[in-house]
C-alpha cells in the first residue's frame, strides 16, 4: 500500500486503488488471498499518530469491507472503526 497525502498529485488516489483491487480480486479471483502494510498509507503524517491511527483504522474498515484478507498492522496501537 502506498502513501496518501504526499503532495504528488499522482499519489492521491493510492489508498483508494489498493481498495479498488482488493474488490476486484475477491470478485474475479474467489481463492486469491490479499495483504498489505497499513502503516504504509500514512507515512506522509509520520510523528503525528493520533492521524496515523485514525487513518489506519479507516482504512481497514473500507478495505475489509471489500476484500481485504489480512492487513499487517501494530495491532497495540489500532482503534476498532466499526461503524
């Protein structure tokens, strides 16, 4: 997963494209399996981790909703965003 939020126009929509892909696997490819590294999307607020986790937390959210199988996470530090 890549960072979001870096000030290059073209990385605006990465999160949002792992999303994307992971509904498309679950739909085009039912045995396939995906992961990434949360921590990774928000790299760009490194030192601010109230944002990071709130981030991280949103984001897990959506990509499980659409297909996301295992997300690598420091899980000590994740907020649970269920609604």
């Amino acid at each position: 997963i890549f960072a979001v939020a870096t000030g290059i126009e073209e990385h605006n929509n990465y999160a949002v494209d792992f999303i994307e892909a992971c509904a498309y696997i679950r739909d085009n490819l039912p045995y396939a399996l995906t992961s990434g590294g949360v921590s990774n999307v928000s790299f760009s607020f490194r030192g601010n981790n109230p944002v990071r986790e709130a981030i991280h937390s949103v984001f897990l959210y959506y990509a499980i909703q659409n297909g996301l199988t295992m997300g690598i996470v420091n899980a000590g530090q994740l907020e649970i965003y269920d609604e």
